[in-house]
C-alpha cells in the first residue's frame, strides 16, 4: 500500500509499505480521510519529538471503512464506517481509574506509538477494537466530517477545563480549525459574547462567519483594550490559547477577569518557555488549565455533536489533497492559507 512516511524532521516521503497484518482482535481500516493536525505539523518540523517514532506513519485525525477484522472480533465486519478515537488508554492506572484516560501513564496513540492513517489502511489494534475506540459513524455522516470528530473531541476536553458558563465573556486566542472548534463550542455552552483574536484576516472572517460576537487583529488593535471594552473593563471569563506561542500564554492571564480561567489548550513546541506575572494569578485567583488529548467519551460527543450540524465540517476543511501529493498538503496546513487540510488516500 502507499503511505506517507515521516524518516525525521523535514522528511516526509510517499513510499510503498506493507499492508499491515492483522493479529487477534485487530481490524484493518481503509482510509477515507485523514485531517492534518497542528501536532502532525511540529512533528514535520522536529518541533515535538515525545512518543515519536521514526520511520512512522503519522495521522490519528481520521474515519474509513473496515475491510477486514482477525479472529475475535465480534463487533465489527467489513463495510462498517468507523471513526477511531486515537488515544488507547491502559484503562489500570492511577490516572485512568481517576476517569483521566486521556492523560493515562501508559498511554499509547494512533498515529504515535502505531502507525497512523496517512496511508491507504490503517491497523486498529485489539487494545483500541475491545477498549471501546472504535465508533460506528452515522450512514449519512460523511467521512471528512467524522474525521474531525478527534480535534473537536480535544475541544469539548479543553472546554470541560475551561467550564464556561451561561452568559461568560470569552476570548479565543488564534482562529484556525481549534479556535473555530472552541468557538462553536463556547457558543453551544451559552457563552454570551466570544472575541476572536487573529491576525489572518481569513482566519478572521471565517470566525465571524461562524458566531464570533468580536474578531480582533492582533496587530493592528489593541486586544487588551478591546476586551476590556466589551467586558465592563473586567475582562473575560474565559480564555482560551488555541495557538502555542509563549508571549501569549503571558497575555492570556491579563485578559481575564479575577476568578477567570485561562485555558492552555495549544501545545508548544520543545523547550518553548514564557515569563509570566505570576502575582496575576495569586491576587486574581486565575484558574490555569491545560488540555491534553481526549477521553473516549468525548469523542463519541464530538461525533454526536458534528451529527447535529454544531460544527459545520465542510466549512473547516478547505483543502484535499491524495497521498501522493501530501508533501504539498504539509505545506499548505503549515501556511494557514486554509483552515483544515485533509489527505484522501
Ligand atoms: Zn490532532
Ligand atoms: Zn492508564
């Protein structure tokens, strides 16, 4: 089969593989969509190496058709559409007992630790098939959209940390596919008015297009004041950094109000460090999550959610492109021309 193989940093290569071999209780998935993720991309780059194999095949942003299961597998059969929650939680550590699954101590992923989907098939191994992984999609769900439900699910994640509540002022640092993501979502909590801040204007009418009560460019306009305008100069409820740049994890803690959380929902890359004003959080009793990943039952929410329309899918994926050309995609995602790039195998 062809798949796109990462050798290391900056090596990314179509290559001719074996199909995988399926052992007891795994199924074999023929890739309809494969979304590229921000992480797939400081991968590309040797900006995240944890968890990172080479050669690999990476992409855990995906959804296909199984067109064969190993012995034991009772519950799926060829022709069934699935989409695949790519973190496989040990279900027995202390973290996973706690109902952390996403945070597990030996956790393993699609896409990381097994091979991924950009490729023509991907093994779900027997760990993801009984752990309860694999999601039959909706007939009329198209494969692009199941695709994002992984992104989304570490959304509705991040959105749990960031508990926004009915009314709740909050500001969404970055509009690329997460941001609009935690747009729509802050939206379908109740959240009263959301400020996008982006300095792509694209990126920024898109925003507006799907609900933002505000966009803002960074740049130009002085999004302190902005906020502090639109909040009764309290500042947010809410804030949540939906891109990983150390300057703004700084910013965040000033644009939200005493007793406001401020979400790190962005990864950084290696060895990435911020100063911040760390009084801003003692006198201001700030809450500061992070976001890692996603539990399995977020992700059958974020299906049920781009189901009922919540995301509009085919207005976050602006871009397709087949494996061969996947080198082009990398690119594409990596210049924020598009909103989301998807890879059909
Ligand atoms: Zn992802
Ligand atoms: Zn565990």
């Amino acid at each position: 089969m062809r798949a796109l193989v990462f050798y290391g940093p900056n090596q990314l290569e179509l290559a001719e593989v074996p199909v995988p071999e399926l052992g007891p209780g795994d199924i074999l998935v023929k890739v309809a969509a494969c979304l590229i993720c921000g992480t797939d991309l400081r991968i590309f780059r040797g900006k995240k190496t944890k968890g990172v194999r080479t050669p690999s095949i990476l992409g855990h942003e995906f959804a296909g058709t199984v067109v064969a299961a190993g012995p034991d597998v009772g519950e799926f059969r060829p022709g069934d559409r699935v989409g695949v929650a790519p973190v496989i939680p040990c279900h027995t550590c202390a973290y996973c007992k706690k109902g952390r699954e996403n945070v597990c101590a030996n956790r393993t992923a699609l896409g990381y630790e097994y091979e991924g989907a950009f490729a023509e098939y991907v093994r779900i191994p027997a760990a993801a098939v009984h752990g309860g992984n694999v999601y039959r999609l909706p007939a009329d769900l198209p494969f692009e959209a199941a695709a994002l439900a992984e992104p989304l699910a570490c959304c509705v994640n991040g959105q749990r940390n960031s508990q926004i509540g009915l009314g709740d002022a909050v500001v969404i640092l970055g509009a690329g596919p997460i941001g609009l993501m935690h747009l729509a979502l802050a939206k379908a909590a109740g959240a009263g008015r959301v400020i996008v801040s982006e300095p792509n204007d694209q990126r920024r009418s898109m925003a507006l297009e799907l609900g933002a009560d505000l966009v803002v460019n960074p740049e130009v306009e002085d999004l302190n004041g902005v906020v502090k305008n639109a909040t009764d100069r309290l500042g947010a409820d809410a804030v949540i950094l939906a891109i990983g740049i150390p300057a703004l994890a700084e910013q965040a803690l000033t644009l939200v109000r005493k007793g406001g959380s401020v979400n790190f929902f962005a990864g950084f890359s290696v060895g990435d460090a911020a100063s911040m004003d760390v009084n801003l959080i003692h006198y201001n009793e700030l809450k500061i999550t992070g976001t890692s990943a996603a539990r399995r039952e977020d992700y059958g929410l974020a299906l049920r959610l781009i189901g009922k329309g919540l995301v509009d899918a085919g207005r976050i994926v602006t871009h397709r492109y087949p494996l061969d050309r996947g080198w082009e995609a990398f690119k594409l995602a990596e210049s924020g021309q598009g909103i989301k790039v998807a890879i059909i195998p």
